[in-house]
C-alpha cells in the first residue's frame, strides 16, 4: 500500500534519508523509531505529499506521487489521516468543528450527517462531553485524542501518526495505543507510527523498523526487534548512552540484519 | 568586514525571499476568490470584518483625534499671524482627507491588525496547523488568507472615513477653544476644501493601503520558522515592512494624483 523505494532527501547540505526503503502493506501497523532527528516525520511527510524526494519514488495505493498535480495530491491526501505530534487544532474552534473541518469544507453530507458523524468519531476517542471545548482548554493528552478524530473523521484507507504519545502520561499513552489497535482491528486501516516510545511500538506494532543514517537499518517484528543483536537496536531500545547510535559513537554497519546476527 | 559583507548578503536574499513569495501569494490568493461564493467563506470574511473594526476603533478614535487637534494648533498658530485663523477647517479637512486619514489608518491597521495576522498565521505555521488544512486537503489560500485580505481590505476604508471624520472633529475642538472659530465656520471651511474626487482618492488609498497590510501580514506569516522567536521576528517584520510599502506606495500614488 505504500512503497517507498530508494528515497533521498536533504535539507540545505544535511542529508536527512539517504536511501530510504520502506514497504508497508493494507491492514499493516508499522512503527518507525529512531533518534531525534533522524527524519522520522520527514519521512511521513513524504507519505502525505506535504514534502517531495530529492531522488526515489514514493507510491501510494500503486499511485507515484512525483507524477501528481496540486489538485491530485489534495485528492490523494483525502484516503489518509495525518495524526501531528500536538495534535495542530485549530485553536479558535472547538473540538467539534474541529473533527467536522475536513468535512464541512469539502461539504461530504448535509449538516445533520456531518454532526452525527463528527459525534460518533469523538465517541470513539471519548471526547463526546468535552465537544464544546476549545483545544487551549483541555490536557495534552485529550488533544492528541481530538487530533486523532479529525484523522479518523473522514474514514481514511491510511493513518499517519506522528509521535502520539510522546509528552503523555503512561495512562493517557495507553489511551492512545488502546485506540491504535482497536482502530486496527476494527476498520483494518495501514497505520505508519513514528515514535521514541519503546513500550508503545511493542504494544502496537505488527512491525517496526529503526531508522538510521536515512535508512531503515533494521525491520521486524516486534519480538525480533527486542532480541535483536544489532548493536544499534539494542542501544536504542535500552536506552544506552554509549554505542553506535551516539554522536561520536561507529557507524552501526548491519542492514536488515535484526533477525540475524551482526554484520 | 567579511561579516558585514555576508550580513548584508544574507538580508538582500531574504529580502527578495519574502518579495517573490508576496508576489505570488497576491497570485493565488486573486486566483482563488471564487471561494468568497461560498457561504462558510462570505461569513468567515463578515466575522473577520466586524472583529477587525473592533480591534481598531479605540486606537484609531484616539489617534485621529489627537491628529486633528495638532494639526489644527499648528496651523492655526501660522494662519492666525496673517488673520486667517478662520481657514483651519479647510486646512486640516484637506490634510486629513486627501493625505494623512489613509495613512495613519493604514499605519494603525499595519501595528495592529497586520502584525495579529502575522503573528496568528505565524504560530499555525510553527505548530503545524498550516500543515494539518494542507493534509485535510483544505487550501490554506482559500480557507486563511483570502478571508484576511478581504476583510482588511474593507476596513481600511471604512475606518479611513472614521479617521477622517474623527480628525476634523479633533480640529474644530482646537479652533473653537483655541483660535475662537465658531462650529459653523469651521464645519463650513471643511466642507469647502473638498469635492467627491478628495474623498474617492481618500477610499481609493485606503483600499490599496489595506491590502499592503493584509499582504504583508499574511507573507510575514507563512514565512515563520523558528517557534516563539520566529512569531516574534514575523511580526516585527510585517510593521516594518508595512510602514515602509506604505510610505513609498502612497507617495507613488500622491504624485500620480496631483501631478
């Protein structure tokens, strides 16, 4: 469902992916880790159209975004909802207009419709007696919750999030895992997750790749990742300071090679 | 010196950054007006209408009329040296309405209006709200700017006219208590010193100066980078700018006008 193949992408003289591969099929959770700034949200974005590869191909539902005009992309960004990491509501409206936007602007039903639509999704978030609310007004972890129901609201074939429970209560992140796998289960949606939360990629993932020096360096499932002998995944998931994912660290050389042993 | 050097380098580039992306958001913003059709978007502009006039009333009343009044001291301190104290309504009608109501109008709308457009579509730009309409296929053209432009562009008008009545007013309250010139007079000299040509030229600046303003709002806006700082910068940015398009632009127009 979506395949990107060979990606390169800098800003100014950094190169943020280098090469990126990555294949997540319908139905699929896949979590992305990886240190900060290591081009986790870039690489979402490429997903969404909102940034375009200096080089490699980015499809979608078998369609290459490069080949997209404005107006295809905008139609192509319908069939996916895009969870920011703090939510990015729109700040003068409330919770309600904020989940029913995407649908009162492209007018998809009548007012009634849209309401009822917009009351079922806050449901699943739990959010139906705080709808009045503007988002200033309501905890962190209650406007990741309304940002992912404007992402669901639109009954979206892909969901994107980025970095959904970081800055949340353990509570409140099991909230938001709680409601990634129910969302699974329930509408069989592809799911692309970038996080730093371990506890969380374990909980959700079908698989998880870390990204590394622009490259997906290693992909598995959640139980590969965690008995993994890359050097790289098993500093990251523990959280050692010293190792090659450190800034004066070795370049971690294993490719794909969670699974296996160290190359 | 090297330092100088890239210094200056460096603001030409980014000047001439923010004046191609201005450009071409007059371009899109004139190409996607057909969205005013829309209901949501005719009510988004009247809502934005009717808030604008709020936030600039007070500051505008005062300025005007603290405006007219040192405009008329002045020159009712000269004009009475030649016994011409009589003239003041017609000196500062004519100040105010062919010059200075459109230009201090403009001059308030840009500190306070254009610098809240900057720094509202500033801080959506830092936290990704600009982001999320582009992702829900909503254009942020359509849906942010044209609302703003359009609504500034009407106030700057109507609180121009405001100004302008203002302004006298402040004047005829100095040349009666000052200079001894009856209601009458002044109101009388006032209307003397102007035709309907004075006061479209006035509209007609007032129109041009609202959409510098809400221009170089929005493109100070969708040109912030840098979280807090950036908003601060953008908005910093978007008054001086403001001040300066304005300043230059409205000469340009004063001399294509009376010359």
């Amino acid at each position: 469902m979506i395949h990107l193949e060979d990606v390169h992408k800098s800003f100014g003289s950094k190169n943020i992916l280098n090469g990126l591969d990555l294949h997540v099929e319908a139905g699929e959770t896949f979590v992305i880790i990886g240190r900060s700034g290591i081009g986790k949200s870039v690489t979402l974005r490429h997903i969404v159209g909102l940034l375009h590869p200096d080089s490699g191909t980015v499809r979608v539902f078998d369609d290459d975004l490069s080949t997209f005009s404005e107006k295809q992309l905008r139609q192509h960004r319908r069939s996916i909802g895009y969870l920011f990491q703090d939510g990015a509501l729109l700040n003068w409206l409330s919770l309600e207009d904020n989940v029913a936007l995407p649908l009162r602007e492209h007018q998809a039903g009548t007012a009634s419709e849209i309401q009822a639509k917009v009351l079922e999704t806050l449901d699943h978030v739990e959010l139906r007696e705080h709808r009045h609310k503007l988002p200033t007004e309501i905890s962190g972890g209650m406007r990741k919750r309304a940002g992912l129901a404007r992402a669901l609201v639109t009954d979206p074939k892909i969901v994107l999030y980025d970095e959904p429970t970081s800055g949340l209560d353990p509570i409140s992140s099991s909230i938001i895992n709680e409601l990634v796998r129910d969302l699974q289960k329930k509408f069989g949606m592809c799911q692309v997750i970038v996080t730093h939360d371990m506890h969380s990629a374990f909980t959700i993932a079908d698989r998880i790749g870390m990204l590394h020096n622009g490259r997906l360096q290693a992909i598995g499932t959640p139980d590969e990742i965690r008995n993994s002998s890359s050097d790289a995944v098993i500093q990251f998931v523990e959280g050692r300071i010293e190792g090659p994912l450190s800034h004066h660290g070795p370049a971690d050389k294993s490719q794909s090679s969670v699974t296996g042993t160290k190359s | 010196m090297t330092s100088w050097v890239n210094g200056i380098g460096t603001l030409l580039v980014s000047a001439a950054r923010s004046s191609g992306f201005g450009i071409d958001l007059v371009g899109q913003t004139l190409r996607a007006t057909p969205c005013l059709l829309t209901y949501r978007r005719i009510k988004d502009v009247r809502d934005l209408l009717f808030g604008y006039i709020l936030a600039a009333f007070p500051v505008t009343s005062l300025v005007s009329i603290v405006i007219g009044m040192i405009l008329a001291i002045g020159m009712g301190v000269t004009l009475e040296d030649f016994g011409q104290e009589h003239r003041i309504g017609w000196l500062v009608s004519a100040t105010i309405v062919r010059e200075m109501g459109a230009l201090m109008t403009a001059f308030i709308l840009a500190a306070s209006l254009g610098s809240g457009i900057a720094a509202e579509i500033g801080t959506m730009k830092v936290s990704e709200e600009i982001d999320a309409l582009e992702v829900m296929s909503i254009s942020p053209i359509k849906f942010l700017i044209v609302p703003r432009v359009v609504a500034l562009i009407l106030v700057c008008p109507i609180m121009t006219i405001y100004a302008d009545l203002i302004g006298i007013l402040g004047g005829s309250v100095i040349s009666s208590s000052q200079f001894g010139v009856s209601f009458t007079t002044y109101q009388l000299q006032a209307l003397d010193a102007l035709d309907l040509r004075d006061v479209l030229q006035s509209i007609g600046k007032a129109l041009v100066f609202g959409g510098i303003v809400a221009f170089v709002g929005c493109t100070q806006g969708l040109l912030t980078s840098g979280g807090a700082t950036g908003v601060g910068q953008a908005t910093r940015r978007a008054v001086v700018v403001s001040f300066l398009l304005v300043l230059v632009v409205g000469y340009i127009m004063s001399w294509l006008i009376y010359r």
